[in-house]
C-alpha cells in the first residue's frame, strides 16, 4: 500500500508539475485558485471508512473521528472557496487559505494520532482506492494551492462569471 501512495505521489506530482502549473499561470487569480479547490471538495469520501470498518478494516475511533471531521473540515471550506471566488467575493482568496492550513493541520494531526495508535491495518477494496489515488491528489494540490495563493497575492479577482 505504501508503494502505491508513494508511487501516486510521483506521478502526481510529474503531473502537476509538467501539465498542471503551466495551465495555472495561463489562468486568471479566481480559476488558478478555483481548480486545486475542486480535488478537495471531493475529500467527504473519507465517510467511506465508516463502510470500511464495518467491512472489518480496523481502525480506532479517535483515528477515525480524527480523518472524517478532518476531511469533511476541508471539504467545507473548498467548496464555500468555490462558491466565494465564483461570486467575485474577497472571502474566496480567504477560503483558499482556509484550506492550505486546515489541510496541513489535518494531516499533521492525523499522522500524530495514527502515530500513538500502533500500525494502520492494510487497506483493501474501495478504501485502498481513497488511499492510493486520491489521497496523494489532495496531497499534491497543497502545493499548487499555496503557489497560486502566493503568487497571485496582490492580482484582483477577475474573468468572466
């Protein structure tokens, strides 16, 4: 399971970096921040734990208390970003911060939480899926969200509706 991840990390990665950051930069401030928001609006498919523990992964309820309202946190906070940036409102660029911080917050509690709670059983099925390709998504549009952010600090909204 963690060479997969780690594979997707590097073709994520590859990815965001040869097709990705070039497309961005052609973009106006609303679209750039508006297209890494998008792969986070996705993150309430961390809920399908609760199908994988009853199916017999074996995960903690702090462990996953912790993911779910991490995620459902950050998928919240993309897709109320997405809605602010449609409507030209200054809380949009806001909302995108939102997400870089409660993101990276999320995973640093996540890993410290998994961390005193021995080893992750082997994810298989659907939840190997999350893990393997969409986790290492989110993981890789951090860095693409915090560009834009910063890159585009002092750039109006703008572009058409």
């Amino acid at each position: 399971m963690v060479k997969g991840l780690f594979i997707s990390l590097v073709v994520y990665s590859l990815i965001a970096i040869w097709y990705v950051a070039p497309w961005l930069k052609k973009l106006d401030k609303r679209q750039a921040l508006t297209a890494p928001l998008w792969v986070h609006v996705f993150r309430y498919l961390a809920l399908y734990l609760l199908v994988a523990r009853r199916d017999g992964y074996a995960i903690s309820d702090q462990v996953l208390n912790v993911v779910v309202i991490g995620d459902l946190t950050g998928a919240a906070l993309a897709l109320a970003g997405i809605i602010f940036l449609r409507v030209r409102s200054r809380l949009g660029p806001i909302f995108a911060a939102l997400v870089l911080i409660a993101s990276i917050t999320d995973f640093a509690v996540g890993t410290y939480v998994r961390s005193h709670h021995g080893q992750d059983p082997e994810a298989t099925g659907v939840w190997w899926l999350v893990f393997v390709f969409f986790a290492p998504l989110v993981l890789v549009s951090l860095p693409l969200l915090g560009w834009q952010l910063y890159q585009r600090r002092g750039e109006a909204l703008s572009g058409p509706k």
